[in-house]
C-alpha cells in the first residue's frame, strides 16, 4: 500500500476525538441564575428561621433565670423567717400577759412592757424588709389561701365569710403564705360582696 491508500483512515481516526471534546461543554453546563437565586433564598429563610428560634430560647433562659434568682432571694429565707416569727409570738404572749391595770399603775412594769412592744414593732420591721409581712386579717373577708378558719360567730349584721377575730397571727412571705392566721369568722350575714358578684348582677 501506499501512503496515499492509508490518508483516510487517518482522517476517520481524528473524527471520534473531536466528537469528544465536543461534548465536554455539555457536562459543565452552569445552572440558571433564577435557580441558583432560589436555591440562596431557601437558605436564607432556613437560617432566619434557625436565628430567631435561637433567639427566643435564649430569651426564655434569660426570662426563666431571672426570675429563680429572684425567687431564691424572696423565699430562700423561708425556713429562717419561719423559726424568727416563732419568737415573735413569744414576745407578743410576753406583751398580753401583762394585766392592763398593770401597764397603767407605771413603774418599771410598764417600762418594761414598753421595751418588749418597741422590740416588737423592730424585730416585725426588719422581717418586712426581707419579704416577710405580718398578716391584719380583723374585718377583712377571709381568704382560705392565707386564714385558716377555727370557729363561726353567728352575726346577722356583719357579711358571711367575715374575719371577726384573730386567734393567732399569720404572716405572709412575698405573695406566698409563710403561716395562715387562724381566725373566727362571722355567719349568718349578708353574703360579702365581690367583683364577681357584681359583674353577675349587672349581668
């Protein structure tokens, strides 16, 4: 053969590889700008969404810590104002077992009354400035959250469910109760009034 007879095949020999590198283009094709928009929107509204409710828990941390602090400087002293208001009892049975004739012959009885109800009003003071309150229930309408209900008096001219009497001091800590008073409360009256009630009858 000669080198004329062999020409062709040469030719068609080249012809697949330009086939080939033609169709390289196709496989790097970059996707279309609307796409690739989309795409970043949707990530963006993801990462919005992951930011804000990140946001939030660590709003509500904040919000719950805040308020165990203050929790625990309003009621840690519970236990402690519990023992303190027992020693305020005591002074008050000191107070009252002094017969009232006595208080007004004067003398050192009566000065020394005097002393016990000026620690008194002291010693409630400083216990008011850590959240603890001495509870004045006397002809307020009872409250079974913070009174404790040992008798009924029979009293047609004052409301049912009125304190009539206070049998033993109560106190109260922060807007818990440390220890309910136990009272006498009146029955037989009108029934006492309240906002529900009267939202009722104008109803």
């Amino acid at each position: 053969m000669t080198d004329h007879d062999n020409r062709p095949e040469a030719v068609n020999d080249a012809a697949p590889q330009t086939d080939a590198g033609a169709s390289q283009p196709a496989d790097n094709v970059e996707p279309h700008p609307a796409v690739v928009i989309e795409k970043l929107n949707a990530e963006n509204v993801e990462m919005k969404d992951r930011v804000l409710r990140t946001l939030a828990e660590m709003e509500n941390l904040r919000r719950r810590t805040e308020k165990e602090i203050a929790d625990a400087k309003t009621y840690g002293v519970t236990n402690l104002a519990r023992d303190m208001i027992a020693f305020a009892d005591n002074l008050r049975r000191a107070i009252e077992s002094v017969p009232a004739d006595a208080r007004e012959a004067g003398g050192n009885l009566r000065t020394l009354v005097e002393g016990l109800e000026l620690t008194e009003r002291d010693f409630l003071s400083r216990l008011s400035r850590h959240g603890v309150k001495k509870l004045e229930p006397q002809g307020q309408k009872f409250d079974p959250n913070m009174h404790e209900a040992l008798f009924e008096i029979p009293d047609p001219g004052v409301p049912s469910g009125t304190v009539m009497q206070v049998v033993e001091a109560g106190y109260s800590i922060g807007d818990r109760c440390l220890r309910p008073a136990k009272v006498g409360v009146a029955r037989g009256g009108p029934k006492a009034s309240n906002g529900e009630d009267s939202a009722a009858q104008n109803g």
